[in-house]
C-alpha cells in the first residue's frame, strides 16, 4: 500500500558553543512523499506476514527553516544544496532501490526482501524535438533568436541529461539511456526541457510517463505535446524490456543490438555478502578497514567500509548493465581504507553464470593474493534483456496533449552536469547531434511564442496509442488556451464547449466552484489553507471525474512548493476537508498568490487526466490573519475569480 507522508513539525534543534559565540540550529522541518509499504510473505497463522518492507517511491520533498549561523544554508543557491544534501542521505536508506526491511519472524530470507530483482530496465530513446519556444532574444526582445535546447530525464533517482544543441528550434539529440526499474506501479519517466544559458536555463516543457502503462504496452513510438508550453513536440521511443532467467533468447538480443555497442544485452546482479580469514595488511596485530571494489567495463561501484574487522559482512547489492555476458568480465578486489593496499582480488567470467540452473550462482570464492585461506561470498545473478512480447507497428502512432498546471518533477538546470547518477547506461549517437532547419512531419507546425512557465504539475502528456490524422495536430495559435481540447471524450467536449460559450443557459459557473478557508498564523508564519470541497465539476465519462486539488504559493513553482489532495473517484462533488501549509511571512503574503487547480487523476495513458479548472486567489486582504471561508468560481485559466459568500 502506499501512504502519503506529509510530516510539518515545529521541531526546534539548538546547537550553542558558548567557547566560540557560535549559536546554530533548526526551527521547523517539513516532510512530504510518498511511502510504499509491503507485507511479505503472507503466512497461515500469526503474525500473518513474515515481513516489513518501507522505503519511498521517489525522494521526498524536504523543507528545513535554519536558524543561528546554519541560516547561511537559506541564501538561495545553498539553500537548495543544503537539502540536496540530506535528500540523498534519505536515498541511501529508504528511496528505492533501497528500503528497511523489518523481519517478523526469523526464518524469512531478509537478502531477498531487501534487494529484490529490478521488475525490468527501460530503454528510452531520446530522439528530437521540434518548434521549441524561442527563449534566446536580442535587444530587449525586439529580436528573436532561438534557443539552446537540452533535456532531463528522471526515472525514480536515477537522473540524466542529455546534450546541448545551440541555437536550434527543431533539435535531434539521437540519444539513448536505460534505466533500471524495481516498481513500475506508482512511478513515472519524467522529462523536462531547458534552453542552456549562462545565468538562469529557462523552461521549454515538460512530459511524465507513467510507468505501469509502459509495462503494459512494452514498446511505445510516438510523437508527444510538451505541457505548459504554447508549442513543441517531443520525439521518443520507449522500451520495456523484461528480465529472463534463460541464455536462450540471448543471440537474439545480441543480434538486435549488433548496431550499437553500447546498448545492453542482460543485467548482471551481484550480492555482496562477506569475506573471511582476510590478512591484516601492512600490519600483523592490527586488523584491516576492508572494503570492495567491483567493476565491469567502466562501470565501478564501491562498498560500504566495515572497520576493523577480518571478517566483515556487507551485504549489499550491486547491478551492472552487460553489453556481451560471453565477453565480459567481473573484476572485484577488497581493499584496506587504512592502510590503502590491496587485500586479495578476484575475477569471474559473466559467461559462467549462463550454464548454471537459473543462471545464478552463491558460492565462495578463493581470494588471489591474499591469505592461504581468504574467500569472499559472493551471489550472482544473470537476466537476459528481451521484449517480452513483439511489438509491430506499420505507421507511427501520435499522442495528444493533455494540458495541465504543475508538475511533481523539478530538477534545477545545471549547464554542465554529469549525463547520469546511476547504475543506468547513456549512449552517445554516433554523428554529433543536429539540428533540423524545419520540421519534416505534419505535427511540426510553429506555435505563438509564449512566455516562460514553470513546470507541469501531476499533469502529464499522455499517450492514447491510437493512431491520429494531421489534423489532430492543430497550432498553438489559438487567442486563448481551451480546455475543450484536452478531453478525447466527444460529449464532454461538447459539453464543455457549451458551457464556456452558453455559460448561464447551463448554471452561473460552468466549470464549477472550489471552496476553500484561508488564513495566516503570525506567530507560526504560516498561511493555513483548508480544501474542503468542489462542486459542479465537468463530467469525463459517464461515471463523473476523479479530481484532485494542486496548491502553489506564486511566484513559487518549485517540487517542494506544491501541496496535493488525495484524488476522490467518479465524483463532480468531491468533499476533501484537507489542510496544507506555507512558511510565508505577513509581509511577504502581500506579494503573494494562491494558485488553485483542480484536475482529474486518471492514469497517464488515460484519455481523460485533464485540468477541470482553476482559481488565482489574491491574499493580499487586510482580513487574513483572520481568515474566511469562500468559493472560487473555476476558470480556464484562474483568470476571472467570483465569489459567492
């Protein structure tokens, strides 16, 4: 099951070192993220299950309030670096692929509920985009350039970015990443563009895939809509590609991706347990900080130090992308962090592991160089990288955009960051990455330049894998955004197109209303805003909509600024009642905007997740720290604002 967690604490910590007048410490911390819960096995009798497995599908939102000397960690630019920094002190424990394991009775086998097989790798083809905003001007914008375009592309917390094309509307990158997969329910492909500049990278659109409607597809080829941009279209080619525990479908595989090289072949999992009888080093009487080195190809990974000890117990976990098993080689030395020498090393043939039942093998193994009885224990496993169903497609499918408000993913643009933060492969195209002068698809039509919007909220591009004629594919030229064109369901299109053109023949809002409690606590610095209810939403299908209610603080649009309701199914009345807060300050709210949007939370590969409509709440009243309960009229765009008391 998955919880929401939202933690908002007034915890107080207070650091004072009365030597050096050097006072330090933390006022408050928020939590926000979701945390994936699993009860395994299931047992006939008490406790019912034998384990207790948490950890968080992605990072968690982090907000901490420094005060003393650590508010130097506030300024903007550390300030983000800061909660980085603990972010990934959460990962190393409890973000996948790592989680707690909390055994219920002994005789469960922790090693398998603790590092569990990857569900699957998914091979994303990063190809090119077209009619990308212009975001590079001259001369106060009285001249247009174009832009610098790159991408980031997020699968749980592995990360990559992709390269700069410079001054190109209509790029080709011809990249290719795989990423490893261990839930594919609840987890997402997020993308997000940038035009490259020198101070600040601005925002070109954003697309989030949901994984477990890839899974069910395997392979997906389409053109998709960039979100919260006016134009733009994103070309990828996505692959499922499934683990199997058999060498048969392996000179298939290698014959597919004979072309490249560098693209995988099978997954090489190893287990590292423990070592026994290692020698002490460079000193008899002492005993060795031993750790393990393991590397294929170019690939290296590094264990945890286990201090003082001959016989150390690890117990982690490693994944190695193989191009070639026949070819390839484990290389695994263990290594004293004291004394810096080597304490024995072994090397084992990938190829071994494809005549063993399974293809796994658990033994010990003998350490060269090292003591006459030194071993390390070592598990392996080998997984042959394969579709698990042929997919054939004699034209290629086209997606249409579902437009939205905000997007959960935000990554902040580094000009000059590595390609990828994890066990994941990127290769590079093989002629350097070109631009296009022109669009060469009838989809490639040049929208209206539109001024630069964050990101996207749970909103995602969605694909409807059908196949569509060119006209589906309009210009962004249109005077105003419509929501009409965002439902795929005809009724609901024309329904709502009724109510914006005939609004009070309908009812006095045609989109429906949002009722909301605001209020500011001065002494907490906080701005308290209760969702309570909707009503009169717009209908999707037959059954109602699934809506859901996105806040953000305006200006701010970042990951950690967004708060979220729970989504209420086949309902256009939902009743939420929930609260969220803000650390603003009274003088800072008057500067403020409250950005309400209700949207519907079908799954990504759904024809009906869309925006319902929005709210722009001015706080800028002499009333709020005492607070009022209204409803905001639902607008296209928060526009108009009506209330009724």
């Amino acid at each position: 099951m998955d919880l929401q967690i939202s933690y908002v604490g007034n915890t107080e910590i207070d650091v004072d070192v009365k030597r050096y007048y050097c006072r330090a410490g933390i006022k408050s911390i928020q939590l926000h993220g979701v945390l994936r819960v699993i009860l395994e096995p299931l047992l006939g009798n008490m406790p019912l299950v034998g384990a207790l497995s948490l950890f968080f599908l992605k990072k968690p939102l982090l907000d901490i309030n420094w005060t003393g000397l650590t508010n130097i960690l506030d300024i903007p630019g550390l300030n983000g670096f800061s909660d980085h920094m603990i972010q990934d002190i959460i990962s190393t424990y409890m973000v996948l692929p790592n989680r707690i394991t909390v055994p219920l009775i002994g005789e469960v086998e922790l090693a398998k509920l603790r590092f569990p097989m990857p569900k699957g790798v998914l091979r994303i083809h990063f190809l090119e985009a077209q009619n990308l905003e212009v975001k590079d001007t001259y001369l106060g914008g009285l001249i247009k350039g174009k832009s610098d375009p790159y991408g980031m592309l997020l699968v749980s917390n592995q990360l990559f970015r992709s390269k700069t094309i410079k001054e190109c509307l209509h790029p080709k990158w011809n990249e290719v990443y795989e990423a490893l997969v261990y839930e594919h329910s609840g987890q997402h492909l997020e993308i997000e563009l940038f035009d490259e500049d020198p101070d600040k990278d601005d925002f070109l659109g954003s697309l989030m895939i949901d994984l477990s409607e890839l899974h069910k597809e395997q392979k997906v080829d389409e053109w998709f809509d960039l979100e919260e941009v006016t134009t733009g279209k994103l070309h990828l080619r996505l692959e499922w590609l499934s683990l199997y525990p058999s060498a048969e479908k392996l000179d298939q595989v290698l014959r597919s991706i004979r072309a490249n090289e560098n693209l995988s072949s099978a997954l090489l999992v190893v287990y590292l347990d423990s070592a026994s009888n290692l020698p002490s080093g460079k000193k008899v009487s002492i005993d060795p900080n031993p750790f393990v080195k393991l590397t294929v190809g170019q690939k290296m990974y590094t264990s945890k130090v286990r201090f003082k000890t001959s016989e150390p117990l690890w117990e982690e976990a490693f994944h190695f992308l193989i191009n070639n098993p026949r070819t390839q080689e484990l290389e695994i030395e263990v290594r004293d962090s004291k004394h810096k020498c080597s304490l024995g090393s072994v090397r084992v043939a990938v190829a071994s592991l494809l005549k063993e039942a399974d293809m796994t093998l658990n033994q010990q193994f003998p350490l060269h160089n090292s003591g006459p009885s030194s071993t390390l224990k070592l598990k392996m496993a080998l997984r042959v990288l394969c579709l698990e169903k042929e997919v054939t497609s004699s034209q290629p499918s086209s997606v249409r955009v579902r437009h939205s408000s905000q997007n959960d993913f935000c990554v902040t643009p580094q000009p000059q960051t590595v390609t990828s933060t994890s066990n994941s492969t990127v290769i590079q195209p093989s002629q350097n990455p070109s631009c296009t002068l022109a669009p060469d698809t009838p989809q490639g039509k040049r929208g209206s330049d539109g001024s630069p919007v964050r990101l996207a909220e749970a909103g995602r591009s969605v694909s409807s894998l059908e196949i569509s004629s060119s006209h589906n594919h309009q210009s962004h030229r249109d005077s105003t955004p419509s929501l009409a064109s965002d439902i795929s369901l005809p009724s609901a299109t024309l329904e709502l197109q009724q109510r914006l053109q005939n609004g009070s023949g309908l009812r006095q809002y045609p989109l429906g209303e949002v009722q909301l409690t605001i209020r500011h606590s001065s002494q907490r610095n906080k701005l308290i805003v209760v969702v309570h209810a909707c009503r009169n939403l717009i209908a999707l299908t037959k059954d109602g909509s699934d809506p859901y209610i996105r806040l953000y603080l305006l200006p701010d649009k970042s990951r950690s600024g967004r708060r979220k309701t729970s989504t209420l199914k086949k309902t256009l009345n939902p009743i939420y009642d929930q609260s969220f807060e803000f650390s603003v300050s009274i003088v800072e709210l008057h500067r403020r905007t409250l950005d309400v949007a209700v949207k519907n939370g079908g799954g990504l590969l759904s024809k009906h997740k869309v925006l319902l409509g929005k709210a722009l709440v001015d706080l800028a009243s002499e009333d709020i720290s005492k607070g009022w309960t209204q409803w905001y009229h639902l607008t296209e765009d928060g526009s108009k604002k009506i209330i009724q008391m």
